[in-house]
C-alpha cells in the first residue's frame, strides 16, 4: 500500500473481499467453507486496515478517535438487526445468499471512495510535478 498508494491498496482488498464473499457463498462442503472463511476475513482485515490508514491520513487528532468509533457504528446496528436478518434470509433464500449479497452490496457501496482515493492520488502527484518543476526552475544549479 505504500509503493502503490492508498487506491490500488483499497481495489486490491474490495477485489479480494468479493471474490471470498463470492467463493463462501459457492461452497458446498466444510473444507471448501472454512478456507473461504479464513480468505474472507484475512481479506476483510485488509480492507479494514486500508480504511484505518485513510482515516488516519485525513483527519487531525482532535477527531481521529470520533471517526474512528463512526467507521465501528455498523457493528452496533447489527445488534438489534442481525438476528431479525439471520432468520429472514435462512427462511428465504438461505444461508449463501448472505455472502452473495456483500459480494453485490460491498463493491456498490465502495466504488466511490476508490474513485475519491484515486482523485486525491491524481491531484497529490499533479502537486508534486508542479512544485519539482517550480523548484528546477528556481534552483542556481
């Protein structure tokens, strides 16, 4: 993440937690689920960590710790709702369909922080050129 920067470190885990989602919701045996667990969640840590350092990179300490506990809200929300789900989907559709849904809601909902790490990525290294060739400019040597 640091030789390539913040997006391609963010693409390269959103692409490693669907392709897990999607292998989870595939299996068909114990074996096959429980290596697509261990991906799923080494992936999901990834992205997580990803999430950390962008945050970190862009709010000040006075706020970091708020930020931080916002980014952890969906954990509390799954306290009150997470039973009420688990029950809708293992009625319905079953238990696959639960990982085949974050393999399609994860990718939607991230796209647009990618194109913004992306953006910010852009504009830095357009900074960057333009203050080298400023300084060549300026330099006696």
């Amino acid at each position: 993440m640091d030789i390539w920067g913040r997006d391609v470190g963010f693409a390269l885990a959103l692409v490693g937690f669907t392709i897990g989602a999607i292998i989870t919701a595939a299996c068909n045996d114990v074996l096959t689920y429980c290596a697509a667990s261990v991906f799923l969640w080494m992936v999901y840590d990834m992205l997580s960590y990803v999430m950390f350092v962008v945050i970190a990179d862009h709010f000040p300490l006075s706020t970091r710790g708020g930020v931080f506990g916002l980014y952890q809200t969906p954990w509390f929300i799954t306290t009150w709702i997470g039973a009420a789900a688990a029950t809708a989907y293992l009625e319905g559709a079953g238990w696959q369909w639960v990982f085949g849904t974050f393999a399609i809601i994860c990718p939607i909902t991230r796209i647009p922080l990618l194109g913004l790490l992306n953006k910010n990525r852009k504009s830095k290294s357009k900074k960057r050129q333009i203050a080298q060739e400023g300084s060549k400019q300026c330099s006696p040597w």
